[in-house]
C-alpha cells in the first residue's frame, strides 16, 4: 500500500460517513444546540442572576452547547475519534470550583439538549426543555410557600448585661407580644453586653419602624434588622 493511500485513511478517521450527514444538517444540528444553549442561558439569568455567590456560568452556554453537539457528531460515526476523546479527557481536569449547585444542574441540561441535538432526537429535546422549564417554575412557587416558613430576616438587640437580667422575663414577653411570629434563635453575652436575636418571616419597612419601640423596652438598648433575602430567587 502507498504512503498516500495510508495518510488518507489515517485522515479519514470515519469522514466517509460523516460525509453522509452533510453539510445543512450539520449547520441545522449546530444551530439548535446553539439556540437551546442561549435559552437556557435565559433561564439562568431569569431563575438564578440575583445570587450573589454566582460564577456567571451562563455566558459559556453558547460554546458549551456548539462544541458539545459538534463533537459528538463527529465521534459517532468513528471509533478512533471516541477512544481518542475518551483518552484526552481522562487527563483534563478543571481546576475553577463551581460556586453553586444550581450551575452543576444547568451544565448538565446544556449537555443533555446538545446531546438531543447531535443525534436529531427532536422529541427528546422537546421533553427535556418542556420538563426544565416546568420544574424551575415549580420551584419557584414553592420556594415562595416556604419563605413564610422559614425566617428571612434577623431581628438583634443588643442590651446592657445589668439591664438585661433585671428584666430578662418581661423583655422577651413584651417582644413575642409585640412580634407573635418571631422565633427565637439565640442568646449571646459578650463582654458587659448581651445579644438576643430573632428570626423573622418577612422583615419589611413595618418592622423597621418599630426598632425603637423594641429598643424602649430595656434601658441602652439597641435594636438592628438584617434581611438575608437577596440571595433568594
């Protein structure tokens, strides 16, 4: 056998049949994966933008999903090129932690529709984004159910020990009259001063503009409202 006829089949490598895909469905494949990736960047800014602790891992859906349904086009049809990936992943590690979980499960999804869409499973495709979308909705509406089961905000009054001892029984009746939804965390003493905090439900401007009512409760008394409710969705 010539060199020329064995550097052609070394550069062939399954082209035979990757040929028979063609060029527009190839383009159509790409194409969709790419839309799908945008959409579901769309999703992650819609669902998840407002946390704080992200990695803006949305921006790399787009090439995520191009080269995903890419690759896989072209190692189906060829068994050198899937043991050649198998074998160049292996040793590819990346060193950025992911920052929230979420962003594991949105990674996946952007796999799982390339994947659909480098095999031309359209009604696949369709089921999976259908079912996505579906669940970060129920989810939201969940989550809404539980925030008024869980304290979104931190209610601290900070006292002078002396004061607070004198007084400790009716100054924490007074507050759970005052704040019948509020639940107790904890009590901490440093130094000459004591802290009690309070979670609460829904710490809105009401609640804000009661911190004086609260701190006239015990003598040098400070009252301080913290929300935690930015990193919610």
């Amino acid at each position: 056998m010539k060199n020329a006829e064995w550097l052609e089949k070394l550069a062939d490598l399954g082209g035979r049949k990757m040929q028979e895909i063609g060029f527009l469905p190839f383009l159509v494949a790409t194409g969709m994966a790419l839309l799908c990736a945008l959409f579901i960047s769309f999703l992650y800014v819609r669902f998840y933008q407002n946390r704080s602790t992200g990695s803006m891992v949305h921006r790399a859906f787009p090439l995520l999903g191009v080269s995903i349904a890419a690759i896989f086009i072209a190692i189906q049809f060829s068994l050198p090129l899937s043991l050649g990936l198998l074998g160049a992943l292996s040793i590819v590690r990346f060193r950025t932690p992911i920052k929230e979980p979420e962003e594991i499960g949105f990674i996946m999804l952007v796999v799982a529709t390339s994947l659909c869409c480098a095999t031309f499973n359209l009604q696949f495709l369709g089921i999976i984004l259908a079912v996505a979308v579906a669940g970060l909705l129920l989810q939201g509406l969940l989550r809404r159910v539980w925030r008024f089961q869980r304290p979104q905000g931190l209610l601290v009054v900070t006292a002078p020990r002396g004061a607070y001892d004198a007084q400790a029984a009716a100054f924490l009746a007074a507050v759970r009259g005052k704040l019948p939804q509020a639940r107790l965390e904890g009590v901490s003493r440093v130094g000459e001063d004591v802290h009690v905090s309070w979670g609460v439900g829904d710490p809105g401007e009401d609640l804000a503009a009661r911190l004086p009512e609260l701190e006239q409760l015990l003598p040098g008394a400070t009252a301080q409202l913290f929300c935690h409710r930015a990193t919610e969705v």
